[in-house]
C-alpha cells in the first residue's frame, strides 16, 4: 500500500478534533504536574520536564503519541481494513501471553516490562477489537436484527478479550468493552436488549440496597415486579389457550385471517419477551447478592460503600471521601497551578492516574473542571458528527466503537471521582499518567481519523 501525500492529508484530515486533542493533552500534562509535584520544588519548566520526574516522563509519552499520531496519518487507511483481522488475531495471543510474563503489580498481572519501561497489552486491544468488529460488520449484506449468527460472533468478537483481560486480574479493563453495545445499538441492535441491561443494573443495585434493610420500598419494589410477572404470565396462558386462528372459510378473507393470525403471533411473542424480562428482573433482583459475593474482597467492599451500605471512610471509601475534598477546596476559580494543597500533601492515592481528576478541580476550580468536561464533550460530538459521515460501514462502524470507549471511560472516571461510580480502576482519556493508556487512546483516536480522511478518495 502506498504512503499517501502530504498535501492531501493537510487537506482531507478534521483539524478540529486535532486541536481538541492537543489541548487536552496540554491540560493533562499540567494536571499530571499538578498531582507530582511537591512542596519545594522547583517550579520552571526545566525541572518539571526532567526525564527523572513523572511529568518529564510524561512529556515523552505525549512526544511519542503525537509522533505515533503522525505516522497513522501517513498510512494508507486502506491498511486498517485489510489487516483488521490479523491485527485482531495478534493482539489476542499477546494478551494470552501476558499474565505469563508480567510482574505483579498491585495484584494485577497486565504489565510487560521491556528495559525499564512497562506496556498495558489491554490498553492496545481496545483499537484492535473496535477494528475486528468494523471488518466483521462491514460485508456486504451484514445485518444483526434476525441473525443470530450475526449476534454470537459480535458477542465473541467482544467477550474473548474480556475473558483474557479477566485473566490478567484487570476487571475494571474488560468492563470497558460492554460499552462498545452502544455501537451494536447504532447498528441494530433492538432498544430492548439496551434497556434489558440497563434495568438488570438498576435491578441489582435495589435487591442489594434492599436485602439488608427491610423497608416499605424494598417491599413495594419487589411487589410490583411479582405482580406484573403474574399478570403477563396469566395473559400468556389466555392467549395460548382462547387465541386460535379461525378456519378459513374463503379464500376472499384468506389474506384477513392469515394477517390476523400473524398479528396474533407477534402479540403473543412480545408478551412472551415482557413475562420472560420480568422473570428475570426477579432472578437478578434475588441473586444480587449472590453475584456480588463472587467478587473480590475488595470489590465487594466497593460495591457495598458505594450503596451506602457500609461505611470504610479509612479503607476503600478512603480514596473518593479525599478525591471529593479536593474537589470541593477548588472552589469556584481554583487554587492555580502547582498550588493545591490536597494534591501537594499526597491525601488522594493514585491522584496521578486513576483520581487525575481530582487535581484539575482542586487548581482550576470549577470553571477549569468544566472547561474540561465540555471540551470532552465536544470531542464526542465530533465524533459523532465524523462517524455519521462515512461512506462505509467499516468506518461509521469503528467511529462509533471510538465513540463509545470515550464515553465509557470519560463517564466512569469522573463518576468514581465524584463518588457516583463504583472505582474500577480506569484512566481518564488524555489527563491520567502512563504511556499505555496514552498511546491506546492515540491510536484508537488517530485510526478513525485516517479513515475519515479516506473519505475523499472514495468520494472522487
């Protein structure tokens, strides 16, 4: 494949999400200066930029990402979709291999160390997977509303490296990937398998808050679910028994009766579907505790913190009771740059990686915290904007698994920082320290916009 020209890549590529990202990779590094730095330092450039220090560190991995991003854009995009599968297929076997040469850390074992650098494989088969499925969707003919066999390898495309992710003890990485049923959505996938999910969630989160207290709305809850699963079981039993199709009496009302009946079935089948999520919703309902008793210790302890349903300010509550002071000591305008006192004495754990939030709204206030939210969002936007205007299904495809990555991560992250999540331990895109994360998210980002720039030539 040829290396395409200059000139037409300054011309066909959205400048607009590059500006987007090379601010936000400006405002990352002042937070990650923020969260590292210590009373008494010295505060100008050269020694913030020390390769010795973590800010230094990450200048380089922000050189690299933008290098990184350079040579994606000098491709020919017509690579991505030749090689989606190989690319697939590679990443797979090395997140096989992982947990077999990794070193723990932290309990995880996700990290290869090459020389005196580490590398996060799952931060890679997140562009990987996203490219596999945009491949797999993209034949000719390609639907998911009536294939089954169109569903199970979408879900295998997903759940493989969930599954392997899994292995490596990084949890709160595999979860990632469910946002990609976002894109499925985009696709056509019915709302009501969206909407099945999102209420066996809200399902679960009641019958744990519930189960240790017994109060009217506990009861009233699990009321409402036991009546409606026995009024739509009882309809469906009506209907199997009373809702016969007629004998054709002419072949004048053959099409009337055939109609009715057929409208009949599909009656019958969408009650099935209601009584079968309303059985469920019990089963979730009462086994909720029981799926979380599968968890880790310190997952559970999460879990049960995060309902109100125990209270470890000194343990797990620990991180997002300092993260949410932080926050809060902002105020409005911030304390300005290096000046956080929160940050600066070290109070939030993980402050530089995981709790990078924390410091952008302890400095920059809340004006500077929403400067940041709202550049995200319109990040978002534009890819959005950028997905809806691809000629191929390859690209609206991956646009939208981009999409919803950002999304999931974006959400999570500050969610956990502000106490509205449960912590799963995921970065936020662009602000967290690490070249891992940094690079997965330059590339999944970079790819779609030299596939974009392709347009172009399909246009032509």
């Amino acid at each position: 494949m040829e290396v395409t020209s200059g000139k037409s890549i300054v011309a066909s590529i959205d400048w607009l999400t590059i500006l987007i990202y090379m601010g936000l990779l400006a405002l990352g590094w002042m937070s990650i200066c923020g969260a590292c730095y210590e009373y008494g330092e010295p505060k100008d450039f050269l020694s913030l930029a020390s390769f010795s220090t973590r800010t230094g560190m990450q200048l380089v991995w922000i050189g690299t990402s933008v290098v990184l991003g350079i040579i994606i854009l000098l491709l020919d995009d017509r690579i991505f979709d030749t090689f989606a599968y190989l690319i697939y297929g590679l990443m797979l076997i090395l997140l096989f291999v992982t947990p077999f040469l990794a070193h723990d850390i932290k309990g995880s074992m996700s990290w290869i160390k090459i020389g005196p650098f580490s590398l996060q494989p799952a931060e890679f088969a997140k562009f990987a997977t996203s490219l596999a499925l945009a491949k797999f969707m993209s034949v000719y003919g390609f639907r998911l509303q009536g294939s089954w066999k169109n569903y199970f390898i979408c879900a295998a495309l997903l759940l493989i490296p969930m599954a392997l992710i899994v292995m490596q003890k990084e949890t709160g990485s595999a979860i990632v990937y469910l946002s990609l049923f976002l894109m499925l959505y985009r696709e056509g996938m019915p709302g009501s398998v969206l909407f099945t999910g999102l209420a066996s969630v809200a399902y679960a989160v009641v019958g744990l808050r519930f189960s240790e207290e017994r109060v009217l709305g506990g009861a009233v809850s699990l009321g409402f679910v036991l009546v409606v699963a026995m009024i739509i079981v009882f309809v469906i039993i009506l209907n199997l028994v009373y809702c016969r199709p007629s004998v054709m009496q002419s072949d004048s009302t053959s099409f009337d009766i055939s109609t009715s009946a057929r409208r009949r079935t599909l009656l019958l089948r969408r009650r099935f579907y209601i009584a079968l999520f309303a059985l469920g919703s019990l089963g979730v309902f009462f086994s909720a505790n029981t799926l979380v008793d599968h968890l880790a210790e310190h997952q559970k302890k999460r879990v049960y913190v995060l309902l109100g349903l125990r209270d470890d300010p000194n343990g797990v509550g620990y991180n997002q009771i300092q993260a949410k002071i932080a926050i809060g000591s902002g105020g409005l305008a911030g304390k300005g740059f290096l000046n956080g006192t929160q940050t600066k004495l070290k109070y939030v754990p993980e402050q530089e990686t995981d709790f990078i939030f924390c410091t952008v709204g302890e400095e920059q206030g809340f004006i500077g915290s929403a400067v940041v939210l709202v550049l995200f969002l319109i990040l978002l936007l534009r890819l959005i904007h950028l997905s809806e205007r691809q000629p191929t299904a390859f690209g609206r495809v991956y646009g939208y698994c981009v999409f919803s990555i950002f999304v999931f991560h974006v959400v999570i992250n500050v969610g956990m920082v502000l106490d509205l999540m449960p912590v799963i331990g995921i970065p936020l895109p662009f602000f967290s320290y690490g070249g891992s994360s940094l690079w997965g998210f330059t590339l999944l980002l970079f790819l779609f916009l030299r596939i974009d720039a392709g347009r172009i030539r399909m246009q032509r």
